[in-house]
C-alpha cells in the first residue's frame, strides 16, 4: 500500500512538471513570436478547451471509432505476428530466409504504406487497419519469435524424455515461456498503433481523433489541437496501464 | 457511422454484390461517390449533395469523403473510391499526358476562388516587395503556381525553388510546396512571408493572423479556372446517362450556390452540416466579402485593382472555356516546377484542348439550368466563347 502511495505522489510530482514545462516554453513562445495565435497552445486554454470537449458527443463518438480502429488493427496484427513469430522461434531454417526481407520491410515507414493502402483496399476503413497492422506487427512477430528461441533447451529435453508430444510441448512449455515476452511486444504495439492513428485518418472517414486532430489544424483552433492531443495522451496511458498490469500478472519470472 | 452500422452496411454490400448478376448490375448506373479537399473549391459538388441534387436526378449518391491532401485524393480516385472529383485544373493535365490516367474534366468547379496572402506587418504590399522572401504554393501543378509566378517576374524578380541552406537574393522569390492547412500557422510563425491558396485559408489568415491579401487571383486573371470536376474517361464514355445526371446536378448546385451564398456557407460550415469544418464567419467572408472599401483603392496592399471586371471572390460557370485550358497549358510550361515537367513540350496543346475536356455535357446542362444568364460571366449571344483577360 505504501509502496503504491509513493509511486502514484511521484507519479503526480511528474505531471506537474510536465505542466510547468508545458505552460514555460509555451509561455516563452508566445512571448518571443510576438503572436497570440500560439497563446491557445497554452494550459488554461487546452484546459477550457477540455472542458467543452469532454462534453461534446461528437469526442465520445470518436473516442470509439478511433479504438475501434486501433482494437482491430492490433488484433490483426496479434493474429499474424504472434503465428508468424512461433514459425519463426521454432525453425531455424525459415528464420534464415526471411530475416533480411523483413528487416527491410521492417524499416519502411508506415505511413509510405499509404498510396497502396488507398489503391489496395476497398474501403478507407480497411486501409487504416492494414496501416495500424503495417506499424505495429513487428514488435510482437520479435518478441514472440525471441520468446520461443530463449527457452532453456534443457527444458525442452525434460519434457521430451517425459514423452511430451510436439503439441504439448508447445503448449506446456513453449507458448507458457513467451508468454511476457508476447505481452511486451503488444504493449509496443499498442504504442506505435496509437501513434499511427492520427495520420491514418487523414484518409477519407468522417470520424475519430486523428480526423478531429486534422480538423483543429485546418482551423487553426489550437486550444482544441491540445485538449485532444491530452485525451489522446490520458487514453494511450489507460490502454497502457492495462497491458501493464497484464505484463507483471502473467510474468512468471517474478512470482 | 459507428461499428455496428458500419459492419452492418459492409455485410448488406457484400450480400448485394453476390446477389446481383452481372447483367443486372451492368444495367445499374453506379453510385456518385463525391471525394473532395476541405476548401470552397469542393461547395458544388457538396451542396449538390446537400440539397439532394444528385437524388433529384435519380441517382444514388454516397455522403462526400474528406480527404486532407491532393495527393491522397488522387491515389483514392484512381482506385475508384470515387468517381467524382475536384481538383486544380493542372493536375489533370499531368494525370492524362504524364501518367496516361484515362481522366476527363466534364466542367469547371468554380472561378476564382484563391489569393495571394501576405504577412500584415513586414510592409508587402506588391509583388516587388516578395524580393528575398518566401512563398508557399499549394502544389507545383497549380493554377497557384502559374499566377504567382507571372506576379513575380513582372515585378523583376526571379522565381527560385531553394533548399534550405541556399541563400534568397534580394532578387529572387523562394517558393516552398505547403498543404493548405499548414499555411497559416507557417505564416504566424515566420517560415514563410505569404502563401497562394485556395479559399477558405486566405480569409482564415485575415480572420485569424491579421494576415493581409496582396491580390486576389481573380483580379489578376479575370474569372479564371481553379478546380474542374473530372469522372474517369471509362464512365464518361461507357455511361453518358450517369455523366450527364452527374454534371447536370453540379450545374445546378453551381447556380444555386450563385443565388444563395450565405446560406450555402451556412450549409458549408461545422455549424451548419459539417462538410467544410471551418466556421459560418470564416465562411461567409469567402461567398460574401469582396468589396472595393476593405480591398480596393486606398488600401495597402491593394488586393482588387479591377473593380469594373465585377470579379468575385468565389465565382460559379462551369463551361470550361478552351481558351482558359490553352492559356494556362501555355503558361505552364514557362512555370517553374520540382520535377520531370517534359511531357508539357511532347504533347500538342492544340489536342490537349479538344481531348482533355468533355464539352456535350456540360453545354446541355448549362442551358437545361437556366441558360447562360444565370452563370458568371457567360455572353448570353456566344456563351461558348470568350477571351482570357490577364492582367497582372
């Protein structure tokens, strides 16, 4: 209890200054650009901003579809990342042919997947899962596919002598090991789906954060730019926490 | 849409496509899937969209899809998640004669429509006073790009396209490639000293950033073309009945927006139906405000030196005029442009006019909606004719 105490009044002492930080360099460029239109970058208007926000319902409407969107895409890319890494953990062989072709797909931006988004998909809709699964697969097809090469290989051969069959090694063994290393490749995932979202929706939807984001810029309406930059940042932080708390609980290593 | 309608709608889709045969779906005329740009440029094809024009004519049209850049609006077009678009005159050019994109312009979108935008306070108020400095286009194929730059030269300046590291002589004007909507914050910010643009930005950055209009475009060259509206050439050959409903609703959306302005920025506006999400006030300024006290004489910079053309700021004829294609493809090819612009010498402008441009439609469509009168600027006696006036 008192250990949880002293993380959260840390945790509270960082906001702070991150507040400070906020409202000083903010305060130092509206000063020296001589132009009001950066004042509403500042924390008492993105603060306002955030009160009209929370209750306008076309936010809440937003707030969905953009989860939506990165729930889909995520389980998509946790479908394939997580098949493709068990593959890849367990044959060398396959591991050696396609290391180099996915690094290098790796290390495409996500966001020049976009033109064949457009032209490869029927839907805008589907176009921004494929963009979400473009970003955010790669850490989780890592992870998982390092998970299974770190198993001790003496536990393999105990549960071979035991008789286990390839089935039940996977599952009594293998899968249970990966299993954190699987979790903190998703919670990377989650993190870079979340940042591919803004961007994603430029595309031609007609709702989400990203889209309300887009739209507070074509206006020049800053106060509003902050507010949902925050509740993107507060959303992003609770989905984080989740993944966190699943971390430590199926984390085997520490009990 | 939320997920469920969203799911639901993608599941009747499907069920509909495997249920069709395909006679009956050849028979069917396809739906109108309006994509556009959040500027005025797109309002015909919106408010036609609004006021169930598109309906009227017995057709199935989608709601219009927002796309934030002209470079995704093309790429969505080409993949066929829409069928009716508008973009700046040029682009089509490149897309037909660079690219081989089978497109077609079936009618001019609006006129004017765009100006040059200064900062308030560094004393630009001609085009002189752009030596050494910064200009944003909206795309190098603009009708933008080309006006600036005759702005530019007749001033003695030399247009450039420098990187950052270069130096901009006292003699040179600096031209930067900015999405619209980066703009005016680069403005406000000092990256750059003006931006020429569509509409609503320009009266954004008045509203906003006490930004200055050095000129409006339309008072350079007189109700010249900005945005067309172009359909594939595949569907304007293949399904003339759809083409001419398309462009028989857009004409009169076009004459509608001429007698209703404010109420078409009302419409327009994130107060009204949300397609445009600027404010009805920034809105207003762009269908209602172009009057010789706050831009013409006596005022620095003087943005309306025509006053007799009876110019407006944003203007509404959709014949497009041969003669505005041919000018403009001529002038393009003295325009300074990043990239490969060769096709402009290899291709004939005298076949560019006739084979780039679908006249039928729109001639019929211009007189089954009131004839020539309602529009701006048509000679009731040679509507199909007129002589480009360009003063800079």
């Amino acid at each position: 209890m008192r250990r949880w105490l002293y993380s959260f009044s840390s945790g509270f002492v960082g906001v702070i200054i991150l507040l400070m930080v906020w409202w000083g360099t903010g305060w130092l460029l509206v000063n020296f650009s001589h132009n009001g239109q950066f004042r509403d970058f500042l924390p008492i208007p993105a603060l306002k901003a955030m009160g009209r926000l929370v209750e306008d319902p076309v936010f809440w409407s937003s707030v969905k579809v953009s989860l939506a969107r990165v729930g889909i895409g995520l389980m998509m890319a946790f479908i394939f990342g997580f098949s493709s890494g068990i593959v890849l953990g367990i044959s060398r062989q396959i591991r050696r042919f396609t290391t180099l072709p996915m690094q290098f797909v790796r290390m495409i931006s996500p966001l020049s997947w976009m033109p064949i988004a457009i032209l490869f998909f029927p839907s805008f809709e589907y176009a921004i899962y494929f963009l979400i699964l473009m970003a955010s697969v790669w850490p989780i097809i890592h992870n998982t596919s390092q998970g299974i090469q770190d198993v001790e290989p003496s536990w393999i051969d105990m549960a071979r002598i035991q008789g286990a069959s390839k089935f039940q090694l996977l599952v009594k063994v293998l899968l249970p090991f990966t299993l954190p290393y699987m979790l903190t490749g998703l919670r990377l995932a989650l993190g870079i789906a979340w940042i591919i979202l803004v961007p994603a929706e430029y595309l031609g939807i007609n709702s989400g954060l990203g889209y309300l984001i887009n739209d507070a810029r074509d206006t020049m309406e800053y106060d509003r730019l902050m507010a949902l930059v925050i509740s993107i940042g507060i959303l992003g932080f609770c989905l984080d926490s989740i993944f966190r708390f699943l971390t430590q609980y199926f984390n085997w290593r520490k009990k | 849409m939320n997920r469920r309608d969203f799911i639901k709608r993608s599941l009747s889709a499907a069920a509909v496509g495997t249920l069709m045969s395909p006679y009956t779906r050849a028979k069917q005329s396809e739906t109108v899937r309006v994509g556009y740009l959040p500027i005025t440029d797109a309002a015909p094809l919106l408010i036609a969209h609004a006021n169930e024009f598109y309906k009227d004519e017995g057709l199935n049209a989608e709601p219009p899809g927002l796309i934030r850049s002209w470079s995704a609006l093309v790429e969505s077009f080409l993949a066929r998640k829409f069928n009716v678009v508008h973009l700046l005159l040029p682009i089509p050019i490149w897309m037909r004669y660079k690219d081989k994109i089978p497109v077609k312009v079936v009618a001019w979108d609006h006129l004017n429509g765009s100006a040059l935008t200064v900062k308030g306070d560094q004393g630009i108020h001609e085009f002189k006073d752009l030596g050494g400095k910064q200009v944003a286009v909206p795309y190098w194929y603009s009708m933008h790009n080309v006006i600036l730059q005759m702005g530019i030269k007749k001033a003695g300046l030399k247009p450039v396209i420098k990187t950052h590291s270069e130096k901009i002589k006292k003699d040179e004007a600096n031209l930067v490639l900015l999405p619209p909507p980066e703009m005016p914050p680069a403005l406000a910010s000092g990256q750059i000293d003006g931006y020429i643009v569509a509409e609503p930005f320009n009266a954004l950055g008045e509203l906003k950033l006490k930004a200055r209009i050095l000129r409006f475009t339309g008072d350079m060259w007189k109700n010249h073309p900005c945005c067309v509206v172009v359909m594939h050439e595949k569907t304007v050959d293949s399904d003339p009945v759809f083409t001419q409903k398309v462009v028989n609703a857009v004409v009169r959306a076009q004459k509608w927006i001429l007698q209703n302005p404010a109420k078409t920025a009302g419409i327009l506006s994130k107060e009204g139906k949300g397609y445009l999400p600027m404010s009805k006030e920034t809105l207003d300024r762009v269908f209602l405000k172009y009057d010789t006290k706050t831009y013409g004489k006596g005022n620095l910079p003087q943005a309306i030196r025509h006053p007799e053309w009876n110019a407006s700021r944003i203007g509404f004829q959709p014949y497009p005029y041969p003669t505005a294609t041919r000018f403009i493809f001529d002038r393009l090819r003295e325009t300074l442009v990043q990239g490969d612009n060769r096709f402009l010498k290899q291709v004939n402008p005298d076949f560019v006019v006739k084979d780039l441009v679908s006249y039928d439609y729109v001639k019929k469509a211009v007189l089954e909606t009131g004839g020539p009168s309602v529009f701006t600027d048509m000679k009731i006696d040679s509507p199909w004719d007129r002589e480009e006036v360009v003063e800079i």
